[in-house]
C-alpha cells in the first residue's frame, strides 16, 4: 500500500488532493477497509510512505556558486513559488495532522529518520561541509532540518514567509555551522 501511494504520487503524477484511500486501494489491489484498518486517512498513509523512504519530496536542485547562503536563498525562493502553484500546503497541513494524531509505531518512524535526508538540500549542504565550507563536526540533515522545518511552520501558519524572515533563518542557522 505504501508503494502504491508512490507510484500515484511520484510515477503517475497524481496531486496529493487528487490522492484518494479509494486509488491506493486500487493501486494496491485490496479493498478500502484494508486501509483503513492499518491508517486513520490518507494523509497517515502518505506520511509512512515518507518515513519509509518509499515516498521521496522531490524539490528543485540547489544551485552550487559557492556561495551557500546566496545558494540557499535561491532555492527558498524557488520553494516558495513551488508552495504558491501547487498543493504542497494542502498536503503538508494534512500530514502535520497526521502526525499529530499518529500512533506509537508512526512516531518512532518520524523519530528514526528525517524527511530531510535525501534531499537536494541536504546534499547541498553535505557538499558544502565536504568542502570545508562548514565546521567538521556539522551535520548536514540537522542544517536541513533547522532551515526547513521552521520554513514549513511560518508557511503553515502564518502563511508566505517574507524575504527578510528567510534571510534571517538561514544566517541564524548558518552562523552556527560556519567554521570558526
């Protein structure tokens, strides 16, 4: 089922809210209640296809000039015209609810493993610290992590983070990790 979430998402190109428990019972070949008797909705299933690695957030490629803040300031702003023309924030709003109300075992998948780690991001970042451009001991996933996950909150629930707003994220996180 979790491969059939994939395949609808990432293969056949399926929005998240043309995504229904009806279509991945299909893809999948068993019946609704079959779902339902493993996840609450459709958003539980999408976030376990997550936190398995079988679903991967695509994102677009993090420009590599040299200058990672320049870099990654590029890549927000591309995220964010992303976010504007298609339904990211429906499904990110909608896995947050998942998460909120998952259960044990959801948990601990979230608490295993980052969505971050595969990410063009993390790779930027990774390629960065490979460089020397970043303190030894940094870790690339956490970087990912402290410039995304408060990105995703400010767009969730405040709405558009402003330019300055991103800018000052991204010098906070980066003023840790840079070498001393």
């Amino acid at each position: 089922m979790l491969d059939a979430v994939a395949t609808l998402l990432d293969q056949r190109g399926h929005t998240y809210e043309e995504l229904t428990v009806e279509r991945i019972a299909a893809e999948a070949g068993v019946g609704k209640q079959t779902i339902y008797r493993w996840w609450r909705n459709k958003a539980a299933v999408v976030l376990e296809a997550l936190l398995t690695g079988r679903l991967k957030l695509t994102s677009e490629p993090v420009p590599n000039t040299g200058d990672l803040r320049a870099d990654l300031m590029t890549w927000l702003d591309c995220e964010l015209e992303q976010a504007n023309m298609n339904d990211t924030l429906v499904m990110a709003r909608s896995l947050m609810g998942a998460l909120v109300t998952s259960g044990e075992e959801t948990r601990s998948l979230f608490a295993g493993r980052s969505v971050w780690d595969d990410m063009e991001l993390t790779q930027r970042i990774r390629a960065e610290a490979e460089a020397g451009g970043l303190h030894p001991d940094t870790d690339p996933t956490a970087v990912a992590s402290a410039i995304m996950d408060p990105f995703i909150i400010q767009l969730l629930t405040a709405g558009h983070p402003s330019r300055e707003w991103m800018e000052a994220q991204v010098d906070i996180v980066l003023h840790g990790a840079l070498p001393r």
